[in-house]
C-alpha cells in the first residue's frame, strides 16, 4: 500500500475556470463538475453547510440533519451521511450517481442539504439569489485543521501525496494543497457574512466544549425551536467522538472497503480532539505559523476565538 501512497503526485490538481479563477481540487475532481455547481440554482429551503476540509463537517453536518429530522436516529443508523447530505461539487465516480442529478430531482417539499468546500467567490452570486437558504460556516483552529489534513491526505487515495510532515505545513501555509488556502477559504465567508449577514458560524473548538450549546444554537438558527430536550440529550448522545466512530453511516468505512481510503494508514475518524497540532508542530513551525497568520488575518472583520491560534 505504500507504494501506492508513493506513485501518487506530489502537486496537487489544479484547474484554471471559464471565470479565470483557479482552484486546487481532488485528482478525481472534474473541471466540469465544478463549473455545475457553480451554476447549481439553490432553492429557497436548502440547507447549506460550506467549510475548508477537516473543520469538523461530517460531524456538523450529523448534527444538521438530526436537528431537522425529529432527531431520527434510527434513520442516521442506516442511511449513509453522503446520501442524506450530498456534495454539491462532487464528480461522479464509478458506481456514483451525479449528485447535481440527485439534488435537482429532490421533491420540491423536501428540504435538500447540501455540503459543499468550494469558496464562497463561486457561490455568492447563486446564493444571494435565494436569501432564506441555510447557510451554515464550519471552521477550526487552523493548526488542528492542518494536521487533520495532512492524515487524510495520506490516507485519501484521490489526493496527491503529502510527502513529509514540515513539507506538507509549509504547502498548507502557502495554499498549495488541495481546495487551496485555508486564509482565503475562511476570509471569503466572514467577509461575505460581513456583508449579507446570512450565516451562522459554529467553530469545531466550541462543539467540542459544549456541543449541547452548539445543537441549541444550531437549531435556533434553523428554526427549529421546538427541539425537546430529549432530542437535543438524544444527538448530543449520538454525536458524540466515540459513537459517531463506530457508526458505518458516517465513519466511511465503506471507502476503506472499496479502496478510496487506506485506514491502515489513517481513519477518517482520527482523533477528534482539540489542540493535536501540539503534537506535530516544531516550536518554529509553530511561531512561523503564527507569524503568517497574524498577517493574513490583519484585515478580517472578527478575530476568531483561536487567535492567537494556540
Ligand atoms: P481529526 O483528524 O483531527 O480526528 P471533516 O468532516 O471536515 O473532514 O473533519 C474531520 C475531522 O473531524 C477529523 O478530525 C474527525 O475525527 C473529526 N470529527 C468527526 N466527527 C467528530 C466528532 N463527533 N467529535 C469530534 N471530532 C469529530
């Protein structure tokens, strides 16, 4: 298997669109499926969850789908996450219905969610089309973010190859990894929300500390305030590391099975933890990470709660 992991590209894949922006998406990523989605017409119920890789999404997105299904466990024990919440951008893959198909054919009474990682330049236009779409913004501490990603991607058989640790911190700080910088991701959607107001952040940090709170905040901000409090103790309970890593609906054991991902070498439900990057960062890589961060969020509307990011 790590022969595998070696033959595959040190650069990740690039893609110039029609609109001249680039981006730096998975190798099985097409062109074309971007450009759908960039033109994909929101509908006015959509629920909408948008992050930089490795924020925490499968876990919000868990969290969404129970807050606005009655806390239907017995259904999130047995249909998968990805199928209840789908990618917008996603090409198709062998054996994978089109996930544009799939959305644009959802009933019209039917809230569709929909999970996405492009940047929010590629979605504003088709969003402020719809003002009452959902749109829910997961970030994490940056350096937790980073070393999330790097596991994934050597575990994540579509993305180029890692190489080293301190070589994979250098490309993570400069935006050469897959889906680009992690500054500019989280810069679009707080300026964005600057602007329009039209989201609800949730940090990774505070579900961690009291996810309770966050499902109550989510749900406000869903409006779906009738919410019991055996519901909320039910997904909290449901949500929880250990139980979500032993659920086969959103663990992905199945990409392990058939080969997109190597668990041998990392699973998709690593750690869960806050403060990991301890363990990977140098003192340098730390105080350099740091240093570029101080820069590159000088002009944000808000300083998130991990600034510094310790
Ligand atoms: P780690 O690699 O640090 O463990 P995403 O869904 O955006 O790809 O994020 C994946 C990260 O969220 C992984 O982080 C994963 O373990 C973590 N995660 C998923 N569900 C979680 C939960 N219920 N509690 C805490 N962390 C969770």
């Amino acid at each position: 298997m790590n022969d595998k992991i070696d033959a595959r590209p040190a650069v990740a894949k690039k893609i110039t669109l029609t609109n001249g922006v680039e981006l730096i998406v998975p190798h099985d990523y097409s062109k074309a499926s971007i450009e759908a989605a960039i033109d994909f017409e929101f509908r006015p119920s959509d629920i909408v969850l948008a992050s930089y890789p490795k924020s925490g999404t499968q876990w919000t997105a868990e969290i969404t789908w129970l807050i606005c299904n009655n806390a239907d466990i017995t259904s999130a024990k047995s249909v998968m996450l990805e199928d209840r919440f789908r990618q917008l951008e996603k090409s198709p893959s062998a054996g994978s219905l089109n996930q544009l198909d799939v959305l644009n054919a959802w009933p019209e009474n039917q809230t569709r969610f929909i999970q996405t990682h492009l940047p929010m330049e590629l979605l504003e236009k088709k969003l402020l089309c719809c003002p009452t779409v959902k749109l829910i913004y997961v970030v994490r501490n940056p350096k937790d973010t980073c070393v999330s990603f790097y596991h994934f991607h050597r575990m994540k058989m579509e993305y180029s190859n890692p190489g080293p640790w301190n070589e994979f911190v250098e490309k993570f700080v400069r935006g050469e990894v897959t889906r680009g910088s992690w500054f500019e991701h989280v810069r679009g959607y707080l300026l964005a929300n600057e602007k329009y107001n039209f989201a609800h952040f949730v940090s990774y940090e505070d579900m961690s500390s009291n996810l309770r709170n966050e499902v109550i905040k989510l749900a406000n901000f869903l409006n779906m305030r009738d919410l019991s409090e055996d519901q909320i103790s039910t997904i909290v309970e449901h949500c929880t590391f250990a139980n979500m890593k032993d659920n086969k609906c959103v663990n992905y054991q199945h990409y392990h099975e058939d080969g997109r991902y190597n668990f041998e070498v990392s699973k998709f439900m690593r750690k869960g933890i806050v403060g990991d990057w301890k363990n990977h960062f140098t003192i340098e890589q730390s105080e350099a990470f740091d240093a570029v961060y101080e820069e590159r969020t000088k002009d944000w509307p808000l300083q998130l709660k991990f600034h510094p990011v310790a």
